[in-house]
C-alpha cells in the first residue's frame, strides 16, 4: 500500500530528532499522506486543528486517546509501544520505520475502507 488516500499524520514524539526523522521518512516513502510534525505540548491543538487519521506521540493525551488510530512510542523509556488501531488496543515490542509504516498503512486501508 503507498498511502494514496491522502490520511493525515500528526506526529509529535520526543526526542526532536526522532519526530523529525519518522516524520521526513513518512512523508518520503508514503507521499499521498499528510504528515505534520508538532511539539508534543502542541499535540491538543493540531489534533483538533487536523483531525489526523493516526497521530504517532510519547505522550497521550485526552484528544489523541479519543482518536480510532494513534500510536504511543516507548512510553516509560521501555522498548515497546502501545498503540490504538481502529479503536483495538494493541502492544508491540521495538517496531522499528518498517513497522512504523506497515502502521500508517493500515489506518491507510481503515480510511478507505470508510
């Protein structure tokens, strides 16, 4: 799947330099997709601001938990994540960028599907 279904992706993880990597690697290897990087105190706002289809964070907040799709990167510094895939909760362990975007290739295929 190539992300052609123009979904947004808020992402807005610490540290800096990884929002910004996962961020350009999205954006680059799945173009139809609408990827915005934001300051995780920032999230809130571009969530009610970009109604994101999948919002990628280190934090949660009450309006990314109310979201079907986000996804929670090493909360407490541990080497798993947790994550919210049309509204399942899920745990996975160091998913890496290929997981990341099989990730943003389903909520891809939840859109379309409506």
């Amino acid at each position: 799947m190539s992300g052609t279904s123009g979904i947004c992706v808020l992402v807005g993880n610490e540290p800096r330099a990884y929002r910004e990597a996962i961020s350009a690697a999205v954006q680059t290897l799945r173009p139809g997709c609408r990827v915005v990087a934001v300051e995780p105190h920032e999230l809130d706002r571009h969530v009610a601001g970009y109604s994101p289809a999948l919002v990628i964070c280190s934090q949660l907040t009450e309006a990314v938990q109310a979201l079907a799709s986000w996804i929670l990167l090493y909360p407490d510094g541990d080497r798993q994540v947790i994550l919210s895939l049309g509204g399942k909760l899920q745990q996975a362990a160091n998913i890496g960028l290929q997981g990341l975007l099989s990730l943003v290739d389903h909520v891809d295929g939840l859109a379309a599907a409506g």
